[in-house]
C-alpha cells in the first residue's frame, strides 16, 4: 500500500481511494489532508476541491444524494496456469528428474543472455512505433485466422485509455510466434465462436506479438509469463491493472469459464466506478446550469444597471438642454429687455406737420393703433425702433406697407440688429398718411389678422 495510506484502516482507505478517483487527484497526501479537513466527509471534501481556484461565490450548490458503495474487494490477481503434460506417475517422475538439469540449464542460459546483451541490446527495447506495431499484428492476425474478435486499434496506451474511459474489461493477447501451442490456441480457442461473441460483447479485446517491441514492452508488465497467455485489466483500486490471467494452451470452454469467472469477481468494482462517475456527471451538470443561471441572472442585474444608467444620462441631458434653453431665452429677454430700453431714450421728439413729414397709422398684433409723424430724410431704422419701444411690440417683427402689402427693406428687427445701414423712408415707398403693419416674427407668433 502506498505510503499515505499505511496508518489507515480498510474503509478509510476506501474512501481515500474513492476521492482521488472522483477528483483525479494523483497525491495520495493531498487527499488524505483534504479528506481529514472534512472529517471524511467525501462528498464536503469533493465539493471543496472543485471550488478552488473560483474568484467569486459560486450559487449554492444542491445536495445530491450519494452513498458510497462499500464492497469486499477482490483479490490482486487471479492466474490460471495450463504448463500441458500428462498427470500420470510416469510424468510426475520424469519432471522430478530432469527439473534439476532445467534448472541448470535455465540459470546458465540466463547468464549468458545476461552479458550478451550488454553488448547486443535487444532491438524489441526500442519502441518507436507503438500503433504501427499492433496494427501489423492485428492485420496478419485477421488475415490468418478466420472469424476472429474485434481487436482494438491503437497503442497499450490507448486502449488502456479507452477501456478507463468507458469503465470497462480490457482483455489482452500476447502472442508468441515461436510457441507451438500459438497457432492452435488462436485457431481453435481464441477465434471460437463462443469466445468471440463473449469478447466482444464484454470486453475490449486488445493484442500484439511479444516479437514486436510494443508486445515485447506490455509483456514485461507481466511477471514470468508462459505462453499463449491472456490478461485481463480493469480499474482497480483507483487504477487499471492485470486483474487475471490465464497462461498456456486451453478449450475454448476452459477460456470462457475462467473470463466469466474474472469478470463476475470484479465487476462489482466496476459497478462502483461507474455509479461514482454517473453521480459526479450529475453533480458537474447540476453545477453547470447553476453556473449559467448565475450568469444570465448577473447578466440580467448588469442590462437593468445599464438600462438605468442610460436612462439617468437621458434624462440628465434632457435637464442640461431645458436649462439652457431656459438660460438662452433669459439672456434673449434681458437683451430685449435691454434694446428697447435703449429705443426708449433713443426717440425723437415728434416732427411738426409739414412738406418733409409723413403721418403713419401704425397697426401693432395686438390690435393697438398708433399715428406718428417721422421726417422723410430719416432711415427706417428710426421708424422700426419707436415701434420697438411701444409696450405692445414684439421681439422679433417686420413692418409691411398695406397697399401694395410688402415688408419695408431694412424694417424688420433681424435687420436692423445685422445691418449698419438703412434706406431712408423717403426711398421705402411711404407716403402721407400711409398705414404700416407690425407682423409678429418671433417663435411664439401667431398669424396677423391685418385688419385688426
């Protein structure tokens, strides 16, 4: 057992192994601290993992009902070992004798292999290839054996990466070319229909020659292996590992009854597994839409405080244009206020009746009448300012002549502000005793009743 489990008992392991499971933690002592922080709590302790790192609150979370799955957990490995021969005394006899010149022979074999290949590594130590290698083995396999299981087409690697990811058997073939029992074990108990239909609905079946440096590399993994030999992975203990084997040449019924055997011991820890992964797909997808719902609900407040803040500014601006508007009329008046002041002091004693004078009835909007006599020889401006200087004029206006009915050049107020010179009424085509009319200009005019 790994160092961070060695002072725990049986279940706390199991929850200990659980958790780095769900979280994929791979230190053992960062779980067991976190596990310990939360009194063992998996589920306080799982949801205390997944909120590092998270700047802001998250939305509270909802329980989600969860036991876990306490089981009796199987042995490491089981093997199941076929080395042929007879069981007869005369057999058991000859083993007896000659195991002692194997045993010789075998140390002085290994010996020497030992020191050759200090100097002669082994070409299959060089892996260069992985895939390229099983997909050599399994293209000369399904060329030479007919109906044989699906294979998986990938490196080890990869098809230990696809059984952890469906949670699933993996069922491995090693195969020595150089075995006899090889070629009748893959005709007559491998590609047998009843195995195949077992490995391919169960399993994911995965194989490779041991004479190909990827076989060579998983055979290895597997201490003193015979041949043909079959493995079995799955997750165990928080990990895939070989769970069992069976080596030398069997019947297709012997295979199947001792996968069936494996299979029922450890499937239960795969039931675990995948209700853990099923209640942590839960917990990830419920924290997914409280995630979104917290989004759009922020989302929402941030379009009200932006609807808010445009509608503030609108109405602000709107305040800013009505009280300058307000202030421009203020000074408008008081400019007004200011000329016809000014035309007040400005206005001429009125002229005695003579050759060089006319009379002119004044008509003002609102209905008022005047009659004042003005030198010839004097502009119209004279004229438009002792209007200007009445009480009842407006603050903008134009004097017209009433027959024919048109505006005197130069009488009008926008003309008298922008112009510096006048005509003379002698030359704006008054005559004695005319009548002029006072027409209204400003914004606030309303059409002239000329008769009035």
């Amino acid at each position: 057992m790994a160092d961070g489990e060695g002072d725990l008992n049986d279940e706390l392991t199991v929850k200990l192994l659980h958790f780095q499971e769900i979280t994929h933690t791979e230190d053992l002592e960062e779980c067991k601290k976190i596990l310990i922080e939360h009194n063992w709590d998996i589920e306080e302790a799982v949801q205390a993992k997944f909120n590092e790192g998270i700047n802001q609150p998250p939305p509270p979370m909802v329980n989600i009902p969860r036991t876990l799955t306490h089981y009796r957990p199987p042995p490491p490995q089981l093997i199941y070992a076929n080395h042929g021969g007879g069981g007869s005394i005369l057999g058991w006899a000859m083993s007896v004798l000659v195991s002692p010149i194997h045993f010789t022979f075998s140390t002085i074999f290994s010996l020497f292999r030992f020191v050759w290949r200090i100097f002669n590594p082994d070409p299959r130590e060089m892996v260069t290839d992985p895939r390229g290698d099983v997909l050599t083995f399994v293209d000369e396999f399904e060329a030479k054996y007919e109906n044989s299981p699906q294979m998986f087409r990938g490196s080890y690697g990869e098809a230990q990466a696809e059984s952890k990811k469906n949670l699933q058997f993996m069922l491995v073939y090693l195969h020595d070319p150089h075995n006899k029992d090889s070629d009748p074990f893959c005709s007559g108990t491998l590609c047998n229909n009843n195995v195949v239909e077992y490995i391919n609905t169960n399993m994911l079946f995965w194989g490779c020659s041991i004479q190909k440096p990827e076989g060579y590399k998983v055979s290895k993994l597997i201490r003193y292996p015979t041949y043909p030999l079959v493995a079995v992975v799955c997750l165990y203990q928080n990990q895939l590992a070989i769970v069992g084997r069976v080596q030398g040449r069997v019947t297709a019924e012997e295979l199947l009854s001792r996968l069936r055997e494996i299979v029922d011991l450890y499937e239960p820890v795969l039931v675990s597994a995948r209700a853990d992964r099923e209640a942590l797909n839960q917990n990830q997808q419920i924290r997914a839409e409280q995630d979104e719902a917290y989004l759009l609900s922020l989302e929402k407040d941030k379009q009200k405080m932006d609807k808010k803040k445009r509608e503030k500014e609108i109405a602000e601006n709107e305040e800013r244009r009505k009280e300058k508007i307000k202030q421009e009329k203020e000074l408008s008046r008081q400019a007004q206020l200011d000329m016809k002041l000014k035309c007040k002091e400005d206005i001429c004693e009125e002229p005695s009746d003579d050759d060089d004078v006319i009379s002119l009835l004044i008509k003002f909007p609102c209905g008022k009448r005047i009659n004042r006599r003005f030198h010839k020889t004097v502009s119209v401006k004279v004229l438009h300012d002792y209007v200007y200087a009445q009480d009842e004029a407006p603050a903008r206006y134009q004097i017209f002549t009433s027959f024919p009915r048109a505006p005197i050049v130069g009488c009008s107020t926008d003309e008298v502000v922008s112009t510096q010179s006048h005509p003379l009424i002698q030359d704006a085509g008054l005559n004695r005793n005319d009548t002029v009319f006072v027409q209204n200009m400003g914004e606030d005019s309303s059409s002239d009743d000329d008769d009035r």
